[in-house]
C-alpha cells in the first residue's frame, strides 16, 4: 500500500525522544519521511536549556541529531507549538502517525505554605534562567543571601547546587547566559543546604555528579557523620539486603554509597584537607527532613527559612517512606529552590492523559486507544532518565511504530504530511523556523561567543531570533 512505501510521519517535540526516534524510523524505513515540530525556534529541548552549561560533553548528541536533520526525509519545523498553533486531530489527518515526544515541561510543586514568596523558585526555573530558556530570562535570582536551601536530592539538585557554588571565573567559558554569568559574578551565597526527605541509601544523584560537588575549587562538603552511622555494615551485610529488598547490591550504588561513607566519616587525604580548609564556600546533605512551610522574612517580602519536620524510615525496600516523627527544625535561608521533579503538561483534549503519573498513558509507546498515536521520552516514561535512557525508550517507540505499519495497522491511501500543516500554519500566521534557519542562529551564537572565548553566546529572545531570519 501507499503508506508501506511513503509513510508521513510526524513527531511532536526535538528533545532527544524527538529526535532518537526519528533516527529510527529514517533509518529503519528506508523510504519514511519524519517531520519534526517544535515550538521554540531552536531544537534539542533539554540538550539545550537543561544539560548544565559545565557539562559541554553531554551536548555532543547535538551532533547526531544534526546528522539526523541533515536527511533529505528529515524535516525540523521550529516556533510550531502543538496544542495551540496546530492540534493534534489536525496532525493525524496530515500524517500517517504521530509521535508525542514534548517532554515534561511543568514542575512538582511542594505545596505548603509560603511557596508563592518572593525567593522560593523552582529549580526548573533556575535551570531555564541560566540556560537561557526564553520564558524563564525575567527570574533574576535574588542572590543577595548567605544561605540557600535546595529541596531535592537528584541530579538536577546538584547542577543548581554546582553552578551556585563554581567560582564564576570558572563558568566564563561555557555557555552559560551572560546574563546569569553577571548575577553570579555579584553572588552572596556562601552556603547550599540539599534537603531530602529520607535517608543517605535514597539520594537520587549518581557518583558522578557527588563527586564533582565534593572536589569543587573553593568549597567543602558538610556530612554529619550520625547520618552514616551504622551505613557500613549495612553496605556489606545482611541489613543491606533486607533494606533494599535486593539480592545483590547494584553496584553503582555500593560505590556511590562508599563515597559518601569516606567523605563523612574519614580523615580527608592531604591535599583534600588543605582544599576544604581554605574553602569559602560549603555545601551540605540534610537527610530525614520534610518540607513544612516556607517562613517569610520579617518585611513578608522574601523567604526567611523552611520549617523541616523531622522524619524516620518506614517499610522496607522501594516502599521505604519517610514519616514525621512530630519533631520540627527551622532551617534560616534567604533562597529556597525546590528540585522535587518535573512533570507533563496535557497537550491536547483528545489525547489521554494519566494525571496522577503525569504521563500519557501507553502499551510500548502505543497510546492507549488512539490508533496511529504513539509517544517517546519523558512524556512516556515520567520524568527519570538520562539521554540513554531516552534513547533505548525512543528507539523501541519507533519499532512499535514500524511494526504497527507493517501490520497495516496504520490508515492506507496518501497523507499530505507537511503541506496539509503549512498551509493550516499560514492561514494562522505562524512563521516556522527550519533547521537550516536555526544553522543560521547557531553561527550567530557562535560568533557572539568568540569575543569572550565562550562556546556560544545564546540567543535567549523569540523575537530577536525571528527577526535575525527576516521573519
Ligand atoms: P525534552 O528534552 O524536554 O524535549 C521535549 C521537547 O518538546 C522540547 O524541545 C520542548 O520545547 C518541546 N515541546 C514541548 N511542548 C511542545 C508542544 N506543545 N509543541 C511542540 N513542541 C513542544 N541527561 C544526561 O544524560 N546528562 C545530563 O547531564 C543531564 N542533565 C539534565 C539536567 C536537567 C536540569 C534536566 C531536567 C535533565 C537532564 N538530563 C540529563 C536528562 C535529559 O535531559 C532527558 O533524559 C531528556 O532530555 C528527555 O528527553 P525528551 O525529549 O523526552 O524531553
């Protein structure tokens, strides 16, 4: 059938979802063609304004992505926000499937009182800011402070820590904003608590990641050694086990507890001594505490401390919860940044989506119900997983996809694909950017950068960038 030979498939989104499963299909499929659309003018979705800026290694996928682009049956349509600019109803009639790949856009709130002050900001936003993510250039942290408390424990608590805590002259030449660059130059912050609810063995961060905190120029790691006490033994004997409920202990964790366990509890060597010694700056873990509220400065107009209660572990395994034990500490700070999750937005009233899980709910990356509709990525999956991770999910959508046509599954005769959308798009003004259009901002970056020996120099403005193209 026609579909067999020219299948006009679309995908919602250039993240790495976006574009692993595009991979996929154009090179599964030796005659598919794939459209991409985004809705900010530029691809690559966290690769861009999520990946610290201090992490330029992790951004080479961007090279494969553009390989991917770079297929004369590849198309990107940039500045198209699906939902508003073109519906998804609209989509399945133009293509013979659509992939969902949009990622997880929203924040977990905390919910307690006192979230909305002034010096409480998501750690979301503060990733947008420094990232140059166009939506969130009005943040303007407050770092005036001594003091700021992270609520959250993962990989994304510790970037926000990171790059609070780097000297600055050591961030000059990556692609951080200028302008986050100069609220950091003016910083205050000496000190950056990471709060979690649970214990040591249920930090969601890897080995990575605690260790580049722990060498960090200028700064030393506060551990109260009672946090670990008793850890050891439950490393190598049995408790361990009946704690994790695991036969054997995955060993990333092992030697990331390890770490831990000789940061908080050995002597530190030499060199190390004489680094924490002449540091300015500290950070510190505090384990077994709550969120309660957000205490307001006296004036109301900024956040003063957060009120933790106090909590011990129950159950045992992935079910170990942290309960209060009725015991309440107030911890002083002027910045309070809750890194407690992403979360997907519903994109469209005719596609299903699982609130509770944030996700959309799915069979392999078919969606449930809507024939011809899948999903790849963080909206798939929820919000866990590093680009690997994404990969093989988005890899395995697209095989579903293929296998789904193969079937004849799929709607037969021809689909328009991107005409049909274009002319929708026009008849609305919406002005799409094409990937050649966003080569044309990249060497812009490029050269804004070269001055000042940075990567790049981000455009973080819409409009600038629709008028640099002439649009
Ligand atoms: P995203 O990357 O979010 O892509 C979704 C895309 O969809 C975005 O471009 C978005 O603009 C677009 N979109 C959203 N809504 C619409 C719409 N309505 N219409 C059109 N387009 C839309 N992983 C690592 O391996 N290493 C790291 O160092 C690392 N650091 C990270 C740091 C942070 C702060 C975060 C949050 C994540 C990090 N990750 C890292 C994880 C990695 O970013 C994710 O695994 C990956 O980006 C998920 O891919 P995705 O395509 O599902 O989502």
């Amino acid at each position: 059938s026609t579909q067999e030979k020219t299948p006009q498939i679309c995908v919602v989104g250039s993240g790495p979802a976006g574009f692993y499963t595009a991979q996929h299909l154009l090179k599964q499929h030796p005659q598919a063609h794939v459209d991409i659309y985004e809705k900010q003018p530029v691809p690559f979705g966290l690769v861009r304004f999520g990946v610290a800026p201090d992490h330029p290694e992790v951004k080479n996928v961007i090279n494969t992505f553009t390989q991917t682009a770079h297929s004369g049956r590849c198309a990107f349509w940039g500045n198209v926000e699906v939902g508003r600019d073109v519906t998804v109803p609209e989509l399945r009639e133009a293509y013979h499937a659509v992939v969902l790949s949009y990622g997880a856009e929203d924040h977990r709130a905390l919910e307690i009182p006192g979230e909305e002050l002034p010096g409480v900001c998501s750690a979301r936003a503060f990733v947008g800011w420094y990232n140059g993510l166009p939506e969130n250039q009005e943040l303007k942290p407050d770092l005036s402070c001594d003091t700021a408390v992270i609520l959250g424990q993962g990989n994304v608590a510790l970037d926000v820590a990171r790059i609070l805590l780097t000297p600055p002259e050591h961030l000059e030449k990556t692609d951080i904003t200028k302008a986050a660059l100069g609220v950091l130059r003016q910083s205050q912050v000496k000190t950056v608590w990471l709060v979690g609810r649970r214990g040591p063995l249920q930090v969601a961060f890897t080995i990575k990641e605690l260790r580049e905190m722990i060498q960090l120029p200028g700064t030393r790691p506060i551990l109260d050694p009672v946090d670990f006490l008793g850890l050891q033994d439950r490393l190598k004997g049995t408790a361990w086990r009946q704690s994790t409920m695991l036969t054997e202990v995955p060993r990333p964790r092992k030697r990331l507890m390890e770490l831990l366990l000789r940061t908080a509890m050995e002597k530190p060597g030499r060199e190390e001594a004489a680094h924490w010694a002449s540091a300015s700056r500290a950070w510190g873990l505090r384990f077994f505490r709550s969120p309660q509220q957000v205490l307001p400065s006296p004036d109301g107009r900024g956040a003063a401390g957060v009120r933790l209660a106090v909590t011990r572990l129950e159950g045992v395994g992935e079910a170990t919860r942290a309960v209060p034990t009725g015991v309440m500490e107030d911890l002083p700070c002027g910045l309070v940044l809750s890194s407690i999750g992403y979360k997907s937005r519903p994109i469209d009233p005719s596609v299903p989506f699982d609130s509770k899980l944030g996700v959309i709910p799915n069979v392999e990356g078919r969606v449930t119900d809507v024939p011809g509709l899948y999903c790849s990525g963080w909206v798939k999956r929820g919000p866990t997983g590093v680009i690997a991770t994404t990969m093989t999910d988005s890899f395995l959508t697209g095989q579903t996809l293929l296998q789904d046509l193969k079937a004849g599954l799929l709607p037969s005769g021809p689909r328009p694909g991107s005409a049909a959308i274009q002319a929708l798009l026009s008849s609305r003004g919406v002005q799409p950017v094409s990937f050649s259009d966003w080569e044309k901002l990249d060497a812009e970056e490029v050269a804004r950068g070269q001055s000042t020996g940075k990567p790049r120099e981000k455009l973080v403005d819409p409009q600038e960038m629709l008028c640099l193209l002439g649009h």
